[in-house]
C-alpha cells in the first residue's frame, strides 16, 4: 500500500514541477536523460521513499523512472533515459537499472 503512496507522490511532484516557473531550457539542462546507476549504487538496501526516489532520478541523470515491485507488470521496451527501480516486499531497494 505503500508504494501505491510513493507513486502517487511522485505523479504529484511531476505535475507540480510543470508549475515551476524555472525555464524548460534550465530543467533540461539538469538532467540530460542519458541514464548512468553508476554513481546511486550507494541506496541498494535502503528502504524507497519518495525524497530518495526523486534524489536517485536526479544523480542517475535519468529522464523518466518507474518503481517496480515484486508482481508488478512492466513493458518490456528499452528505454535508454529510464531509471528502472526494483523493491521488494518491503521496500527496499534490490536493483537499479538503465533501460
């Protein structure tokens, strides 16, 4: 139920950063879309929340993500600037991938 709550929120924080009154030309510049885990590693084994979900997007350079937990249905398009974050039944966070 929880993560239903994560998702929620971070649907929130999506339509309300198309509020901001920060240029498109700046926001693009923060995060380019071309996905890297390489420097998130560190939040495996933490528990998800929606702080940390929006931080990991931030330094993983991704331009879109999605959470996924256990059962979860997902496409299986690759989509190279999506951070994919997988949880377990409990919420913390197992892998992070590209894709």
């Amino acid at each position: 139920m929880a993560l239903r709550h994560l998702l929620a929120s971070l649907s929130v924080l999506a339509l309300l950063a198309g509020c901001s009154s920060q240029p498109a030309a700046e926001q693009a510049a923060e995060i380019s879309g071309a996905c890297n885990v390489d420097n998130i590693r560190d939040v495996l084994g933490q528990t998800a929340n929606a702080k940390r979900i929006e931080q990991v997007q931030q330094q993983s350079n991704a331009a879109t993500l999605r959470v996924l937990a256990p059962g979860d249905a997902a496409t299986m398009d690759y989509n190279p600037q999506r951070l994919n974050i997988d949880i377990d039944e409990s919420e913390v966070i197992i892998r992070l991938s590209c894709g």
